[in-house]
C-alpha cells in the first residue's frame, strides 16, 4: 500500500514533479528508429507529458523540438521539413537542428534579430533500434544507458506498443513474477509442459519464494521453487533499471537479451519500447507471425498509427472493445482468462486498474516483495534528487546496465548471485545451454 502523496508523488511524470525530474536526468526512448526518414513529415511525440515533435533531416539526422513556434505559438507540426532544418509555415521562419534560426524572411534585410530567436530543440541518440532523447537539465548530457546491443542500430532491434494506463502499473506487470503461473497458465497441468522445462517447475508449484537485492542500477530479485526435486531449484531472475526499464524472468539466463521501457507518454499512456536483437519479428504483419495462433495474432495487430498525440503503435485488443475476451475459451478451460495470449493479458489487467490506480487501495503479499522494493527505490531517489540534488543511481554508469535476466536450475544449496555472477553479466556467451529449456516460461 502507498499513501495518497508517495502514489501520486511516484506516478506523475509531468515537468517539475520530482518523478518527472528523476526520468528528466537519464535517456529516454522517444521513438523507434524507423519512425523517422529522412525528409519526413513531422512526428507527434508525447512524452513525460510534454509535447515535442521529430523530424529526419535530409541528411539523416534525428531532430527533436518544441512544439511551439518562438515567434507566436503556432505549432511546428505544420512546418516543412526542408533541408536540414524545419520551417514553421506561418511567417517562415526557419529554425536549424541546433534550433537557432537561420532565416527570417518576414523581417527586414540587414535585421539581425532572427540572431536573438530560438527554437528549443534537445540531444538525441540513436542506438539499440530506438531514438533516445536527453530532456533534463545538464549542458551535457550524461553517457548513454550501456545495455549490451546498443552498437546494433538495424531496424530488427526494436518495436513498440502503447498501453492505456499509468506507467508504473505496466512497469509493475514485468516485476510480478507470480502472475505467470496464473495469468498466463492458470489453465495448464505439468503434463502440458515439457518435462524438465522451467515451465513444468512454474506449473508444479505457483507460490514462488523471493530474495530480493538493491543493485547499482536498481533491484533484482530472484524467485524460486523446486526444480522436480528436493535437491535443485528453479530461480527466476529479473530485473528494474533505473528509471523505467525492466529485464523480465522469461527464458533461459545467460541466453536471453532484451529491455522493455515503460516510457510515460503522460500520467494515464505509457509507450513499451521492447528492444532485443531480432525483437522485429514480433511487429510482422498477422499473416506472418510465426508461433502464435490466428486470435493472437489478430488481437495484437497495430491499428493504423494516426497523427494524434497517442495514435501510435496501439494494438487491436483494448478497452472499448474488452481486450477481445473470449468468454466460451475461458469457461472451455483451454485458457485462463480468454484473452488472446500473455501480451494481451498483460495489456488487459495493467488496462482494468484504471488511468492510474490508487495504491491506498491494495494489499500487498509476501509475493509483491519486488513491487515494494521498486517503490522505495523509485521514491527515495526522487526525493534526494528534489531535496538535495542527489544524482540518481546508475546515471552517470553505463556499465551498470550492462546485465541479463532470465531462468535457471541451480543446487538447493546454491548461493542466487554468486552462482549467477557470469550468466548476468553481459558479453558472455553460453553456446552450452539450451535456451528450450524454459519450454515457455
Ligand atoms: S508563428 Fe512561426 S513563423 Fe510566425
Ligand atoms: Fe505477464
């Protein structure tokens, strides 16, 4: 449970709200990398509950901005994105990706005061498939986060989708490793997995114990159970990077890559940006996918993006039409929940507590352990940068992200880390294990 003030204090993210200045200090994913080609039409980007657009330049250059024309507000989303710059349409005035304004053509000739005229535009970097964007305060930006792919920059990196909801309660979605036994495979009996798959283990017994530990760039916790035996166990590795990532407990650790952003958009939108070496064959086309049946692939299919400032990347299952829910499945027992498959899930449920959900409300287990680690971190860090301008963790070190999660069978005796130093750390390859072996969880 969290008070009134600690839940709207840790949920808001608009500008000068101490949560919205804690994400203002790192990088933040605005967009995938092939939103923006050169010589497009302005994007609408909302983001941290601010409203930028972005343009590519002829010669390829990202460029991220205001809304707002300096001269008499009217919006640059109108303008013409010409050459290496952008130009607002009402008067002309043209403005160059550093913002200054390089011509002025309804003032005079020999006039210098275009020299005295700014358009605010910010640093933006372009790594791991996604377009990332400093927004805070520092002349010069902090590094870039180090996850471990970031140098691959093709366009199969990454994809992303919207969630209508707060962002912490889609962050705490990929933090609530007891979910998946029940969400996801309420429905299943061992005899449905593999045998000797972490998802048999997952399936034999559904109330995982925890050990959680802060870390340099947030918390990782690990949740585990027998593995078929007295003698082993199954552990569940996961992770929170500060300030909105998650490296979630699926698969096998050591082989697995991957990072999901919970980025806001504002207080009740949040733009997931999942970003993984091959991540791209997840945005293929229904009639392509592979691995999933015809209702998920129909369920998670993009609408048409518009350009509304929340029009992008929203899939077909959503509120208004109850996320597609299919009664007869759920009462057949096939399924748990009737929904299309665990992306859906997750999108329901994180959809069904609201915009923003009132936390004095809840009432936490022993298996929310991670949940209220989070918080804590989240709040503390957002109250000493507020009150003594502490800089937040793992800003200023990129190697800290530099970290995998992911499922494994260690002895009984076993210490968590000790054991799992090398399978966390990025860099290391593991051709000796299988990645099958999760069968699924
Ligand atoms: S409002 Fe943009 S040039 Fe006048
Ligand atoms: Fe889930």
């Amino acid at each position: 449970m969290l008070s009134k003030v600690d839940n709207e204090t840790i949920c808001r993210v608009g500008r000068g709200t101490p949560m919205g200045d804690l994400m203002r200090e790192y990088w933040v994913p605005f967009a995938l990398s092939t939103e923006l080609t050169p010589d497009c039409d302005p994007v609408r980007i909302l983001v941290l509950g601010q409203r930028f657009l972005a343009i590519r330049t002829t010669s390829g250059t990202p460029m991220l901005m205001d809304e707002e024309c300096p001269h008499r507000g009217a919006s640059m989303w109108y303008g013409r994105n010409e050459g290496e710059g952008i130009r607002c349409v009402y008067h002309g005035w043209k403005f160059d990706g550093g913002g200054r304004c390089v011509d002025m053509p309804n003032e005079p000739p020999g006039s210098n005061f275009k020299d005295k005229v700014r358009l605010s535009t910010y640093p933006v970097s372009e790594a791991g498939g996604l377009l990332w964007a400093y927004l805070g305060p520092r002349a010069t930006p902090p590094p870039m986060p180090g996850f471990e792919w970031m140098g691959e920059n093709d366009d199969s990196t990454a994809w992303a989708f919207q969630r209508e909801c707060n962002w912490l309660q889609a962050l705490e979605g990929d933090i609530d490793t007891s979910h998946f036994g029940f969400l996801h495979v309420g429905h299943a009996e061992p005899d449905d997995a593999p045998e000797d798959s972490f998802l048999r283990y997952t399936i034999e017994d559904r109330a995982p114990r925890y050990k959680v530990l802060d870390t340099e760039f947030g918390a990782t916790y690990g949740a585990y159970r027998p593995a078929g035996g007295d003698d082993r166990l199954y552990w569940r590795f996961a992770h929170f990077l500060f300030p909105f990532y998650t490296m979630v407990p699926t698969g096998v650790l050591g082989t697995k890559l991957q990072i999901r952003a919970w980025v806001p958009m504002d207080d009740s939108h949040t733009m997931a940006f999942h970003s993984a070496p091959g991540a791209r064959r997840y945005t293929a086309p229904a009639s392509q996918k592979v691995g999933i049946t015809e209702r998920e692939a129909t369920a998670t299919e993009f609408l048409p993006n518009t350009t509304d400032w929340l029009g992008r990347f929203r899939i077909a299952a959503r509120r208004e039409n109850d996320h597609l829910i299919d009664r007869a499945l759920q009462r057949s027992g096939e399924s748990y929940t009737g929904l299309a498959g665990v992306n859906v899930e997750d999108q329901a449920i994180t959809e069904s507590m609201g915009d923003i959900y009132d936390r004095t409300k809840e009432h936490l287990g022993s298996s929310d352990v991670m949940v209220i680690r989070v918080r804590r971190r989240l709040l503390a860090a957002a109250r000493a940068l507020a009150d003594a301008a502490t800089t937040p963790p793992a800003v200023d070190a990129p190697e800290a992200y530099r970290q995998r999660s992911g499922g494994i069978v260690l002895p009984a005796d076993a210490d968590w880390m000790e054991a799992t130093a090398e399978l966390r750390s990025a860099g290391v390859d593991h051709p000796e294990l299988d990645p099958s072996l999760a069968g699924g969880a």
